[in-house]
C-alpha cells in the first residue's frame, strides 16, 4: 500500500504555527527545504500552521511533478490566487485549457525565428551597458552589479516586448525602472502574509504596487495599439506585443488583459532572474582570475577584431561562457523550487519503488535543483564552482534533478533568450574588463524575495589594456 503522508519522516512542528519559526529566523526558504532533505530524507513532511506540506527532492518524483503539468498538477492555489491580482490572466498562472492556450501565443512570440529579430535589441543594449562600465572604470566609481543587470535586462525585455526604448540604464531619479523590481518582493510578502490584508485595508507599499502595476498597463496598452497598426500596414512582427496581433490558427483573438498578463509576467520573468544570473557569473569571474581569463582568451578567439557578437550563432559559439552560466544556474538557482499540488488524488512512485499518496490539494515543495548541489556521482565536487564540468560531455544540461528551467508542458519558453543574454554580458564584460571585488558594504550573501538573488555584490572595475591580439 502507498505510504501516507502522515507516517513520512520530518522536523517536529510546534502547536499551532508547525514549522514556520524556522523559515522566519532564516528567510531563505530553499536552504531551510534542503537542510530538512538532508536530515530526513529526499521526500519528508513538515507543517506551515496547522497545513500537512510534503517536499521532495526524489529524482523520480520531481521528473512526474514536472512533466504532468497542468492535467494532474498545478500550481499552489494560494500562491496562484495572489500571484493573479498582481499579474492577471497571463501564463505564468494559468491552468489547464487556457494554460495550454496562451502557452502557444507565448511559445509561437519567441521561437527561434525571432531571435535574430530581437538580437538588434540586444545588441544595443549591451552596447549601452558597456558604456556604463567604461565610464565607472573612468570615474574609479563601485559598481552595484546587480543594480545595473536589472537595469540591463529591463531594457533588453522591455525593447523585445514592446519594442520601446525604456533606456533604464541611463534613467536617473524615479522611474519604471525602479518600480519594477518591487513586483516580486511585493508578491513574496503577500504569499508570506498570515493575512490578506490588502484586500481590506492597502498599506502605502500596496499603494506603490497598484500605481506601478497601472503605469507597466497603460504602457502596454498603447505599445499593443502600435503594434496593431505596423502588423495591419503588413509589417513583420518585430517583437512580442506584434507577435500577439496575429490570433493562432483555430484560436480566438488574445484579449488586452490576457496581452497584459503576458507582458508583466515577461518583465518579471526576464528582468529579475536573468539579472540575477548574470550578476552571479560577474561575481564568480571576480573572485576566480583563472576562470576569469578563460573567459576572456574565448572571447578574444570568437569575437576577434568585433566588440560585440553579431548574431546569436557567434553568442552559440561562446562555450566557456555559456558553461559558466549553466555552473551558475546549478550553484546560485534563481528559482530553486516550486509549490504545487495534485488536481485529484494521485500516488507517486519513489526512486525506490517506494509509494507514496498524495491527496487533491496537498502542497508538495519541489526541490528542483537540490540534486545538483549534492549529488556527488553526476556532479562531482558540487560545492566547487567548476564551469569545466558543462564542457566534459557527461552532463545533459537539463536532466533532472538540473531543472533550471523546468521540465516538461511548463518548461520556460524564455530559456533561449535568458541564456543569451547571460551568456553575452559574462564574455562581453568579462573580455572588456578587469574586476576588483568591493566588500565595503559587507560580504556577497544570497537573498531570497520569491526569486533568489545576490546582496552587496559590488566590484571596482579598470578598462583592459590593449593587447597584441586586439
């Protein structure tokens, strides 16, 4: 018979609030996940209140979590619920047939076809950022990383989007560029609430969000107006939103909010966890030389005489720095797990043959990229961070349990442009550059606001003198 959830193993809970002291006193609620799969188990029980949650790391389990999306899983509906009043009807929170739906609009707006498309965009501004490097390698100013990666892939997912010029990368003072990076921790909040208070009573930073949320909309409407008009003259779709005006074959016409919903859930997925990454792969060139000019000597062979790659096929032949983001995404995920729960009453089968029953409804934490933090026979040496071991042919960079991306219907139809991006701004940066690591405002520590990403990471930076090979 299949175990029931009572009798798995597990931290003892308190009366009353269960577990939830301990995610309190560490705020990083992966790392406390991963600590309880070390002591008891890959699939363990513990209790958020008064709330059974199972968690697994189980290869096994992980790999049916995924790949039975959205029919026999979904996500959690109390996540999913305030997830949709801040970002409505797009596809990051839909469900089954408009899941499936608006999983084809997203898909068909950024194929591989429009790569080359959106590769001006790119291009452009990863000119502008180099920009800002060279005049803070000028000035002898410190760089916040992570503060000019968010600029950066704002600008890049905003220009691809909606084809409009944000230019957050040289705003100052207030703006959209300063808003929009308050989305995910405001969603974090809400999902750790004990109450929904705002749906009574709004505190100022509901406030701030509502307002924000309002300007990203109005943006979208009139860039979508645009758009209408360029695809109706019988202009090709040269970024998302005139992606979106021509309906799908035997599909209705995508609705604004539905138009919306995706933007915004484009914005949070490009900006935050893209930026995250990138400014991690900086951080370990920084505190790794040789990795470092490993980086750079590619970079010196594949671009030659050009200062920035001309096509994606170039970006593609950058191995060494694509190898340092995959080591990234292992070391540092920005999204290390996942809350979901059955649709009906299923039972999961272990990589043990073990059984186990999950009712409808239970929360299951998946544990996406535990595996490759502590699986010692596909990932040797995990705790090293080692770019070489993407380059040794032994490694499917998505097998489970390496699932950065995800697995499966769900799997990110992001990836494509992310890895570019990240690949781009570690060889471009890492050739044009030397780093100097700045730790006057503390150490580089990991944060977690619904994404993970990486605090203090400041460097100084100097201009690379000429060699005899430029």
């Amino acid at each position: 018979m299949p175990e029931n959830t009572s009798i798995l193993d597990g931290p003892r809970p308190l009366p009353f609030v269960g577990n939830l002291p301990e995610f309190a006193r560490d705020q990083k609620t992966h790392r406390v996940l991963e600590r309880w799969a070390d002591e008891y188990g890959l699939t363990y029980r513990f209790r958020l209140g008064r709330q059974e949650v199972v968690a697994t790391a189980d290869p096994a389990h992980v790999d049916v979590l995924l790949r039975r999306r959205p029919d026999d899983f979904r996500r959690a509906v109390r996540s999913s619920t305030i997830i949709d009043e801040i970002v409505p009807r797009g596809v990051f929170t839909a469900e089954g047939d408009r899941w499936r739906r608006l999983r084809k609009v997203a898909t068909q707006s950024l194929n591989a076809a429009y790569l080359r498309q959106y590769f001006t965009t790119i291009t452009m501004v990863t000119e502008r950022l180099l920009r800002q490097w060279e005049a803070a390698a000028g000035s002898g100013a410190r760089v916040d990383v992570l503060d000019l990666m968010m600029r950066y892939t704002l600008d890049v997912t905003v220009g691809l989007a909606m084809g409009h010029d944000l230019n957050a990368l040289e705003s100052t003072g207030d703006g959209l560029h300063t808003r929009v990076k308050q989305l995910f921790p405001a969603i974090s909040r809400r999902i750790n609430a004990a109450l929904p208070y705002w749906r009574y009573a709004k505190l100022p930073q509901d406030r701030r969000l509502d307002a924000t949320v309002r300007e990203i909309e109005a943006l979208v409407g009139e860039r979508f107006a645009a758009a209408r008009v360029r695809v109706a003259a019988g202009d090709p779709p040269s970024n998302f939103l005139e992606a979106l005006v021509r309906p799908l074959e035997n599909e209705p016409e995508i609705t604004d909010e539905e138009v919306f919903g995706n933007v915004l859930a484009m914005l949070l997925g490009g900006e935050d966890t893209t930026s995250s990454t990138a400014a991690w792969a900086l951080h370990y060139l920084a505190e790794n030389p040789d990795i470092h000019a490993k980086v750079r000597a590619e970079a010196d062979e594949v671009l030659g005489e050009q200062r920035l790659p001309g096509d994606p096929g170039t970006v593609g032949r950058l191995k060494y720095a694509e190898a340092v983001v995959n080591e990234v995404l292992r070391f540092q995920p920005v999204a290390p797990f996942l809350l979901l729960e059955p649709t009906s009453d299923v039972t999961l089968t272990g990589r043990d043959g073990s059984e186990l029953f999950a009712p409808k409804g239970l929360p299951i934490f998946v544990l996406m990229s535990y595996g490759a933090r502590r699986d010692t026979e596909r990932f040797g040496d995990p705790d090293v961070f080692r770019p070489e071991r993407w380059l040794e042919g032994k490694l499917p960079p998505e097998a489970l349990p390496f699932a950065p991306f995800g697995a499966g219907p769900r799997y990110c139809p992001g990836r494509n442009l992310a890895l570019i991006e990240a690949a781009m701004v570690t060889s471009v940066l890492g050739r044009e550059f030397d780093f100097e690591p700045d730790h006057s405002a503390g150490a580089v520590v990991e944060r977690m606001e619904f994404t993970t990403f990486p605090t203090n990471l400041n460097l100084r930076v100097r201009t690379r003198a000429a060699t005899a090979t430029r």
